[in-house]
C-alpha cells in the first residue's frame, strides 16, 4: 500500500511523542486487570488512531483500561480507517482501530514499518456492531424497506421520499411530498466499505459497484467522518445516510427485510450474522478476519460493521508491546466487551471467538 505524505509525516510526530514503558517494581500503578496477577505495572501512553466508527467504543476501552492501569494514558485519533491503517502501517500508530481489516495482498506488499520484519499482524474483529440507516422526515421514526429500495436511496434511482417502492413496504405511514437527499462519506471509511459490501451483495441489479471504502458516485452530499455525516443528516430534511448504530438516536432507522421479516437493527441481530460467517481464507493464526455473508437465510441484521483491533505481533519498539498486549487484553475481556456495548451498543463477542482472540492476543511478543 502506498503511503501518503501526511501518514509518512504523522508517523514521525507520533513516534516522538511516544512514551511506552513497562515497570516490574510495585510503585506507581495497578495491574491490569485482565492480565495474570504477576504481570508488571504498566505505565505509559498509548497513542492509537482510526475507525470513527468505533471511537465510541475505544473510548469505553480505554476508560476501563485506565481504571485498573492508572498510570497510563490511551489516546485515539478517529480519523478515519484509511488513515489508521496507513499510520498503523508508517508505524505512527502501534495500535489501529479499523472497520475493515487489511486484504492479504496488503499485507504482502507491506511494509508495517513498526513491526519487526517477517512477523505477522494481528486482526481481531472485537467491535461488531450494526450500521444503521438514519433518515430526516418529521413525524416518521421507522420504514421497513428491502435491499432494492436501500440501494436505489443511495444510486439515485430513487429520488423521493413517496417513491411507490417506499409506499409499498410502508401501506401505513403517510410518506411525504419530500426530495431524497443521500449522505455519504467523504473520506476512505470502513464503514463506507461495509455498507457498499452489503449493497453489492444484497442488491446487485441495482448497486452494480463493487464494494469499496471510497464512496463510487459524485451525487448527493459528502461529509467527513461518521461524525460529519450525522451533522448532515441532522441540518436537513429528506436526508438518509448510514452511520454506526452508536449514532443513530434521534433519527428516523430502516428496519431490513430479511425473507418475509423486517429485521430492525439491534446487538443481538448484528452479532448472529458474525457468529455464522466464516473466517478468510490464507490469514496467518493471529489474523481473525471474517467473511461476511450479508444475505443470510435466517432473521438477522446483514448491515453490519465488523471492526478490527490492529496490532504488530512483534514491534520494533519492544517497550511498546506490554502496553499494547495489556490493552488488547481487555478490549476482548467480558469486562472490556460489557464496556463497549453499554456506550456504544455493540455486541460483545461469542465465548468462542474470545478464546480465538486470546490465542491471536498471546502471540505478542513481551520482552
């Protein structure tokens, strides 16, 4: 992956401003809670960008991490999956937050500079949570809509809010006289890639892009972030657009016809599209990637966000890795998961994937 000059150049700033250390004396901290009673004191600070998606999420992270650590300080930058995994990749970040994971033929063009050379990378898909699909229409709260209907909101073919298509999924809500106005996002996103992934599976015949990070069309109205998205849809009326659950009260939400239901978003429906998806092919044993199947046959929501914790299992800074094992530990611990579903509503992860997670976790290497 080619790097862009402002990665190379954030790089260098976060290297310098790194301060990792790992403490073996009983002075000056607490041990983390999710490691063995003899692990050393941790103290340091753990600076790590990407997903907006997930900021929510890492937030509660690093606030529990925090607590049973309280001599260090996690920072994260939500710029963007894009931006994490190139600064991940420049080394600027140790720890990247992403909503997609990096592809193979990523990882064998490398470099990761911050890993040493000829170690793999870490992928755990350990916040999973539903996109929702928000809508501005005074007086409406939920439309049940099917994958046609969702496409043709975002390729332009459906251009008002009393388009027949929206009618007839919807006999009881009065639709109004109101122009669709599309929101997308305006950077590399994660989350763009996800929801265009569902589109292009759900809804070929009229999503015939591929699915990619980089929004495919010039129409309708672009914003930075998942932030920046939710502001759009907030300042105007007949706006939709398709943001991390986490985001979504206040708005009007689509519930996703899934055979002869109509299957609203929630924790529990995105986590059963997870749990029956398999893991890709040709990842090394700490890379957790899933592939996801966006048309199941069973009731569950398929517009969902699987997003990666991104770590080196060996670094160039060895000082770093205690500090980033100690907090992968608990972002995968039922503790760390409870956190993250409580602020942001995700879905922890199944016993089974924890155990997986802990495997991938334990190949960090700690001096």
């Amino acid at each position: 992956m080619k790097l862009t000059r402002i990665a190379k150049i954030g790089a260098i700033g976060a290297i310098a401003a790194l301060a990792l250390s790992a403490c073996a004396s009983n002075e000056g901290g607490a041990p983390d809670a999710s490691a063995d009673p003899g692990a050393p004191v941790l103290s340091g600070e753990l600076a790590g960008g990407g997903s907006s998606a997930q900021e929510v999420g890492v937030q509660a992270w690093a606030a529990g991490f925090q607590t049973a650590n309280p001599d260090v300080t996690v920072t994260y930058d939500p710029v963007g999956s894009g931006a994490g995994r190139e600064s991940f990749q420049a080394g600027a970040f140790p720890y990247a937050g992403s909503d997609r994971a990096f592809t193979v033929e990523e990882i064998a063009a490398g470099p990761f500079d911050g890993c040493v050379e000829g170690t793999g990378i870490l992928q755990l898909p350990a916040y999973i949570s539903p996109i929702a699909v928000i809508f501005n229409i005074e007086g409406i709260d939920t439309l049940n809509m099917d994958a046609a209907t969702i496409a043709g909101l975002f390729a332009g073919t459906i251009t008002n809010w009393n388009d027949p298509a929206i009618a007839a999924l919807n006999p009881d809500v009065t639709l109004p006289d109101l122009a669709v106005t599309p929101v997308h996002r305006a950077d590399d996103s994660g989350t763009t890639e996800n929801f265009t992934d569902y589109l292009a599976q759900a809804a070929p015949e009229v999503w015939t892009y591929e699915a990619d990070g980089e929004w495919p069309l010039q129409s309708g109205e672009a914003a930075q972030g998942t932030s920046g998205v939710v502001a759009a849809v907030e300042g105007g009326q007949g706006t939709v657009t398709y943001a991390d659950a986490s985001r979504a009260e206040g708005f009007g939400t689509v519930a996703v016809q899934i055979g002869e239901e109509f299957v609203p978003f929630s924790p529990e429906a995105a986590a059963a599209i997870v749990d029956l998806s398999p893991l890709e092919e040709g990842r090394t044993a700490g890379d957790l990637t899933i592939e996801l199947d966006r048309t199941p046959d069973e009731p569950a929501y398929p517009i969902v966000l699987v997003a990666y914790s991104i770590a080196c299992e060996e670094y160039v800074d060895a000082d770093i890795a205690p500090l980033v094992k100690g907090f992968l530990n608990y972002v995968i611990s039922p503790e760390g998961q409870d956190a993250s579903a409580a602020a942001a509503g995700s879905a922890p992860i199944s016993d089974t994937q924890r155990e997986a997670m802990q495997a991938a976790v334990d190949l960090i290497v700690v001096p």
